[in-house]
C-alpha cells in the first residue's frame, strides 16, 4: 500500500501544479504553491523513506504517506469553498497613502534598530542548539522590516519617484544581507515571493510557465543545498565555479534520498506514537507554540511560560518506543504536527488555510484591497513553512502578520472617506 499512496500523492502533487500552469496567473494561488513545496520537499523525502525507512513500520509509513495525499488534497479542496462576502468587504478597508509611507518608515526603523541590537548582543543557545535570550525578542521585532518592505515596493510600483525608490532600497538592505550571508532559506523565498506578487499585484507582470518549472525542479536541490552550505552556497555561485555548484547540490539532494536524516521519519514516528498511545493534542500544541513565541521568558520568567503550556504530545516518549532522537536542525513538518493534535482530522488545517487565502487573494485582486495584499504577501512564505516545519510555526508567524498589519491599518486608515464596492461578478471557477 505505501507504493500505491505514494503514486496518489505525486498525482495530486502534479495535480496541483498542473492547475496553476493551466492558467498562469494561479501561480501566485495557494494550491500551486503549496503543491510546489509538496513536490521540491516532501516527494523527495518520501521516496527516501520507503527505501531507508529505518525505526519507521510499515504501517507507519502507509499513515504517513496516506495521510500527506489528504494534506495535498485539502489544499486544493479548501481553495474551492466558496469565499466569506462579509470577510472581503471587512478587508477593503480605505488606506491614506502618506500614512501608510510613514508607518512604512516606522516599521523600517524597528527593524534597522532591532537588528542593531542584535548585532551587539551575545548570542546564548539552549541546550537544543535554539537561541534563547535577549537575542530571540531583537529577531522577532526585527522581522517588522519585512512589511515595510512590502508597503515601498508596493508604493514604488503605483508611483515609482525617487523617495519610494529610495526607501524601498533601503528596506531591502538587511533581507539581502540576509540571504547572501547567511544563506537564509525563508528570507530568499520572502523575498521572491514579495517582489513577485508586487509586480503581479500592480502591473500585471509575471514571469513565463517554463521560470516557474524550473524554479520546481531547481528548489528540490536548493533546499538542502542552501540547507548545508548557508552562506557558502552564494560564494559558490557568485564565483562562477559551476561545477562545483553542480557537484554539491548532487550531493544534497542524494543525501536526503539516501534517507538518513528525513523530516518525514520524524513526522512518521511521531504520528505512529501519538497513534500507539492516543496522545493527541486537540490544538494544545499549537497554542504551546503560540506560547514559547509571544511569552518572553527573559521577563516573566520561564516557570511562568512553562505552566502557560500543556505538552501533550509524545516528543519525549520517541527514545523509550523507538530509540530515536530528532536530530539537531530537522523539524516535525506540518504533516507530523497536524496529525498529532487531531489525527486524520488534521489535514483540515490546510483546508482552512487555503480558505483564509482564497479570500485574501479575491480580496487584493478584485477589491484591489491594500490590506489584503500586505497580509496575503506577508502570509505566502509562512504557509509553505506550514509545510517543512510545522502548522505550529504557521501559526505563530500569521498572528505576527495580522497583529503588526492591524497597528499600521489603525494608524494609516482614512477615516473621512466614502468608497464604492465594485459589483461582484468574479465567478469561482475564474480564480
């Protein structure tokens, strides 16, 4: 049975991308993303699994591959219900422009000073390699420069004058940094997502189908490449040393085939243990996240964090069942958290997240909706990060995202102006 899910899995994933080439414009739309990310890391890493399941059983593997078929398909499904009218006209919301610039420019200087402390402040790791500290609370508000920038691009593309230039310039400095650097996954996949929905967005540019299928074939070898090079990986670019670039994203890729640090057995044997001893978390381990995100332990105190949270789920029970330890860096994947706080009811989670999309995107398409379009750029990565690391990091980046957009909304909104909805004509099966 686990060949045969796994076939059904690759068609749905097929499906998915196949629907978005169709018509090129749904290449910005949740199902095809999210089936991009579905085949550049999940597939690989269920095919290594099948060959090198190691602690994983048989019938733990056909759950796992079964039930991310069922996550796949609940992102088209959930794309498919019908919209919320009463959410689209909440999110058409009037914007004074010149407020909006200067909550731009507050964001930005947020996230210069934030990233300034940061830079002089010694960085402390727990005892699972996680920086722990003053250093998390800099990187968590330095991540407001990312909505600044996103306001700029935005400004820049309507009215592209030398101070929108400037500031989008600017903004974009330290996410730059970032990726060549550091050889940040998540910023890289930001920032592309940003300026091409920007370009979408306002101009109506994008790309041709034959970018996006190689983008999906190329980001099954990037993940691990950048994963295990970082930095190195654009000094290996930039230096127009080819074959080595080649040799090394062979090595990656054939490491994850080779199976022997797989996300997936993780979510396996997490799932096969929430299973064998019913230790579901019904939605505790999603707010346990909430918790260890928005609490700062630095000042009230980690006790006081620790007894806000349930820990219901089998982590500490992996060594004792199956003489597994999650290795340092790999994550649960949003397939190994969703199954743990709901069982097969899990797969809903995407169902609902393409739901909240769906209605962000008729929202900045069709209303042309300033605030949808911040948080439906702001919400792209996060959703494939959903995905790799868990619904669990989803959540906590989306409340980031809808609590830091609502303080530049109430600041920016135009409070004396009288606007027109247009008639609603769109049919469903045009998005």
């Amino acid at each position: 049975m686990a060949q045969i899910y796994l076939d059904i899995l690759v068609i749905i994933c097929l499906g998915l991308i196949a629907w978005g080439l169709v018509c090129l414009e749904r290449v910005y739309q949740y199902p095809f993303f999210m089936g991009s990310i579905f085949i550049s890391f999940l597939l690989p890493q269920a095919f290594a699994l099948i060959k090198n399941p190691g602690q994983v059983s048989q019938q733990a593997l056909e759950r796992v591959l079964l039930f991310s078929c069922l996550c796949a398909a609940a992102c088209w499904v959930g794309y498919k219900i019908q919209p919320n009218k009463k959410w689209l006209s909440k999110l058409n919301i009037p914007l004074d422009e010149s407020k909006l610039f200067r909550a731009g420019i507050a964001l930005m200087a947020i996230g210069y000073l934030s990233i300034f402390l940061l830079s002089s402040t010694r960085i402390q790791k727990g005892a699972n390699g996680n920086w722990t500290g003053p250093a998390t609370i800099y990187v968590f508000f330095g991540q407001v420069i990312y909505i600044a920038f996103a306001i700029f691009i935005l400004q820049t593309l309507k009215r592209p004058n030398t101070i929108n230039l400037f500031c989008t310039a600017i903004a974009s400095i330290p996410l730059v940094e970032t990726i060549f650097l550091n050889g940040r996954r998540q910023p890289t996949m930001t920032l592309l997502v940003i300026v091409g929905l920007a370009f979408w967005l306002v101009r109506r540019y994008i790309p041709p189908r034959w970018l996006f299928i190689v983008a999906i074939i190329a980001t099954a070898y990037l993940i691990p490449l950048i994963g295990e090079l970082r930095g190195n990986f654009w000094n290996l670019l930039l230096s127009d040393n080819r074959r080595e670039l080649i040799v090394s994203s062979q090595m990656a890729l054939n490491s994850v085939l080779k199976g022997n640090i797989l996300e997936l057995r993780n979510a396996a044997l997490l799932m096969d243990a929430t299973e064998q001893t019913s230790r579901y978390g019904y939605g505790t381990g999603f707010w346990d996240s909430i918790i260890f995100q928005y609490v700062p332990g630095q000042i009230l105190g980690y006790d006081f964090k620790k007894s806000l949270q349930f820990h219901l789920t089998p982590y500490d029970l992996l060594g004792d069942l199956y003489g597994y330890l999650i290795p340092n860096g790999s994550t649960v994947t949003g397939i190994g958290d969703s199954f743990m706080e709901f069982g097969y009811f899990g797969c809903l989670c995407f169902l609902l997240i393409g739901i909240l999309f769906k209605n962000l995107w008729l929202s900045s398409v069709y209303y042309e909706s300033t605030v949808a379009r911040l948080l439906y750029m702001g919400m792209v990565s996060p959703a494939m990060v959903g995905l790799t690391h868990g619904i669990g990091r989803f959540l906590q980046e989306m409340i980031f995202q809808f609590i830091c957009i609502s303080l530049v909304v109430f600041f920016s909104k135009n409070r004396y102006s009288f606007y027109y909805i247009k008639s609603e004509t769109w049919r469903m099966d045009e998005y």
